[in-house]
C-alpha cells in the first residue's frame, strides 16, 4: 500500500470487477491493510434476505452445473482440456488404478493379474492356453536353451510361479 513500510506477506486480489474468475494479478499486503482489505469485501452485497439465506445453506453453491458436466455443454471447455501427456506421465498411474477396479469388478485378485502378466496372457484364459503359454516361456528362458545365460532366472521363476498359480485357480 502506498506510503506502508511493513513487509507485505499477506496475497489479496489486485482487483474486484463483475465477473472476475481469478486468479488474476495480486497485491501483496502487511496484516494492517489486509484486514482492512477484507473488512470492506461484503460477499452478501446486493442481495435479497432470501438469497442471503440461500446461500448462507449446506447446498449453497451446489445448485449449478459444473462447466464440466453442464447438459447443454454450451460453455466453453476448460483451459485445461487441449492437454496432451506425450511421456504418459499422468496417464500411467491413472491406468494401473482403472485396471485394479476392472480386475476387482471381474473377481481378479491382483495374485491372479500378476500371473496372467508374467504368462503375456490376459485374464479368462484357459488351462489350455495357460499350458501353452507357459510351455513357450519356459522353453525360451530355460538355462539349457539360452547357454547357462543368468539374466533370464527371474523371468523363469516368476513363469514357474505364475503357472502354479493359475494351474490351481483354471
């Protein structure tokens, strides 16, 4: 604030128009001059008792749609929605949710995906299948079949472990 020498810490909006969506720009302000600030905000201005009673409700608010859910979608689109994830930073983590709630709504346990994934099968598969799959893995990291190579161990004993398990449950 003009001719203020204390320190400004506190935010407050730069301005206060009809129609303002901030953020916008902000003022920085000392304690003093931001409860001043807001001791002249009178969010109630210009409206009736009732609409003061309204809005003062546990559902004050609530009764509009959201631009996002709007039936008419006459609104515009949020800023947000031309957002591009090229890495797949965000979408990653978003997927692995989406597949524990498709597997927990078909009955999969997460033992059970795991082994479908170590066996490249997808779930439902039959003995048949898992037989065959596993028969492929098996051959392709086998130490005899790969000359004594150790890099494979772990794959061969998570496809030993993965067929024991769906042998069981198929």
């Amino acid at each position: 604030m003009p001719g203020c020498d204390q320190h400004g810490e506190f935010r407050a909006p730069g301005e206060r128009r009809p129609g303002f969506d901030g953020p916008g720009s902000y003022r920085w302000m000392c304690l003093d001059h931001v409860r001043e600030f807001n001791a002249g905000y009178n969010f109630f201005a210009g409206m009736t008792p009732e609409e003061i009673v309204e809005a003062q409700g546990p559902y004050g608010g609530w009764e509009r749609e959201t631009r996002a859910f709007s039936a008419t979608g006459a609104d515009a689109p949020p800023k947000w929605s031309d957002f591009r994830d090229p890495m797949d930073a965000l979408g990653a983590r978003f997927r692995k949710v989406r597949e524990q709630a498709r597997d927990a709504a078909a009955g999969i346990s997460r033992e059970d995906r795991e082994a479908y994934d170590a066996l490249g099968l997808s779930p439902g598969a039959d003995l048949k299948t898992v037989r065959q799959a596993y028969s492929n893995l098996v051959r392709r990291y086998h130490p005899d079949r790969n000359g004594g190579d150790r890099r494979y161990e772990k794959a061969l004993q998570a496809v030993i472990a993965a067929y024991g398990h769906l042998k069981a449950k198929v």
